[in-house]
C-alpha cells in the first residue's frame, strides 16, 4: 500500500486536510487496520469504474485502490536537531514512498503563522533544509561507518563512498539529494538509507476563496486546495499516483469488483504480481478488455463476440482501465 506523509509548518493547514481526507477512508470491513493509529488514514482513489465495473458484474465486495496518509507533526526549525517533535516526524517520513508538503498560501489573521508572515517559497525552504540537514546527518554517518571496509579495498563499498561523496556535496550546497543526478543504479546502491530529499515531493498549495489567485513559485508537481470547501482533494490523490508513475488496472466478477496498483509499463506477468506474487512465473496468458467496453458490450459473452476480449501474451505492457483475467 502506498504511503504519503504529509508535512508542513505548524498551522498551515495540514490536519485540517488530514481530517477531511479521512472522512473519505474507506471501510473497516475491507481494511481492518485502517483505525489502529489516529494519524493514519486509508483512503480510496478516486475512480468511478469501480462502481460501474460492480454493478456490471453483480459483485459482493468493492474494493477501490487506496493510499496511506500519515499526519505527520508539525516541523520547525530544528527538527533535524530534534527540536519540536523534530526526531519522531522524521523517522515517520522516512517510511513514506513520497511526501505532500503543505504550504499556507491562505490570510487568516485567527490563525497565527510561526513567523508571524505568509511567505510560502520561505516556508518550503524551512522544511526542505531540515531535510537536507537530515539527510547529511545520514550520509555522514554512514561515510564514517564504512572506513574499515574502504581500507580493506571492498570495491563495492569504495563504489558506494563515492555516491555518498556526490550527495555530501549537493548537501553542503544546500540543495536536495534529487539534484545529485544519480542514476538508477546508484539510487539502488543507497536505497537503505530512506534519504528524505530522495522521496517525490508533492507540493499542496493551501488556500482560500480570498486567496484562489494567489501566485507562488513552487519547485515540482503541485496541487490547489481549499480544506473549508473540500476541494482539490480528488485532484491530491490523483497527483500523487501521476507523482510516483502509477496507473491502475481493474479484475471484476461476482465475487468482487477491485482496483489494482501498479507502475505504468508494467508487462502482464509483474502487473499479475499485485494480486499474488506467483502470477510471474506462473503466467501463461492474460485475457484483456477495456473496461469502457465492456460495458459497452453489456456482457462477457457479447465482448468475446465481438472480439473486444484480446488474449495477451508475457510482453504485454498492461494500460490504465484495462480489466483483466489472469490465466495460470
């Protein structure tokens, strides 16, 4: 299950967006850990064929695809020295696959700022040096820690220094691992390490109705929302799927209609590994129907007819939409 963690400066409006996105949370009949932490919220993607695809097929259960958000404490600065919640909010955010930073863009002399002024590109560089100090924190331990195997020529590790030295110096520049340009096979090397400034950052602009024009830089991805009327959530999640390249294919049947996560360009055999681990190597076909067409069709037996039902082979590269029937 995806998990996004979502961050910010105290009072700009991060619980608030918690909070509405956790009435949304799906049921606790088809995810019964979704009310073990009250900071930790399941919600479903936004996806308007799972219902269509259910009352096609009759089925008993729908189960939507979902996110983890993780209300993380407000960060000040000094969190990377453990001020404020400081150590706890970034042992959280080092087991998210990405982050929604929250920033205020909103006026609301009720609700005091940390820096008594509404300046969102400052704000932003407040968290993100925290998570570069952090980062280097990491990094330099880790340099430190692998001496003994550098002097005893392990190329592996000398390999591995060497990404650490790239990053170390980005660091000290004040910027963010994501502008080292490692490559994947780097990335790999220090994968352990759950750098913060590794992790895909969605910036969430908060707003108001006051405020809707408001015009701020942001560095990546971002989103508009306004938490008083609940708008831009579906746009949110949906970002963070674009953010982490996923896409999501659909199995239905009377049992049960369901989406399924995956990295788009996945091929037929590594998508069946959403379901069960054993569809890899298993795979001997996939049977292939867009899911508009089915519907369509009105039924199996009419799409098979009309040759809407393609069988796919292991080189398959699987689409957004498409309802599939695995065969083992």
């Amino acid at each position: 299950m995806l998990k996004i963690g979502i961050v910010g400066l105290p009072n700009v409006g991060k619980s608030t967006l918690f909070n509405v996105l956790t009435k949304k949370s799906v049921p606790a009949e088809n995810y019964p850990f979704c009310t073990i932490d009250p900071s930790v919220g399941i919600v479903p993607v936004p996806d308007e064929r799972i219902q269509k695809l259910s009352e096609f097929s009759k089925s008993r259960k729908t189960i939507p695809a979902v996110i983890e958000f993780v209300d993380i404490a407000g960060l000040v600065t000094g969190a990377s020295k453990g001020e404020g919640l400081g150590n706890k909010f970034l042992s959280n955010i080092r087991e998210a696959d990405a982050i929604a930073h929250v920033v205020r863009a909103f006026r609301d002399n009720s609700v005091i700022h940390v820096a008594n002024q509404i300046d969102p590109s400052r704000d932003i560089g407040v968290i993100n040096l925290e998570l570069i100090l952090a980062d280097m924190e990491i990094v330099s331990k880790r340099i430190t820690s692998i001496q003994k195997d550098i002097k005893k020529g392990d190329k592996e590790i000398i390999k591995e220094k060497a990404i650490l030295k790239k990053l170390e110096k980005v660091f000290e520049e004040g910027k963010m691992a994501t502008e080292a340009g490692l490559n994947e096979e780097e990335k790999f090397k220090i994968k352990s390490l759950n750098l913060l400034t590794l992790k895909p950052i969605l910036y969430v602009l908060n707003t108001s109705e006051a405020n809707e024009n408001v015009d701020v830089e942001l560095p990546g991805l971002s989103v508009k929302i306004d938490p008083v009327f609940e708008s831009g959530f579906d746009d949110l999640i949906k970002k963070n799927y674009e953010l982490l390249g996923l896409e999501t294919f659909l199995t239905t049947g009377e049992d049960e209609t369901r989406a399924w996560t995956i990295k788009k360009g996945s091929t037929a055999p590594i998508a069946g590994m959403a379901i069960h681990t054993d569809f890899r190597d298993k795979f001997i076909r996939a049977e292939v129907i867009n899911w508009q067409d089915l519907l369509d069709a009105g039924s199996y037996a009419n799409a098979r007819a009309k040759g809407l039902v393609r069988t796919e082979g292991r080189d398959y590269i699987v689409q957004d939409g498409d309802v599939i029937e695995f065969k083992i």
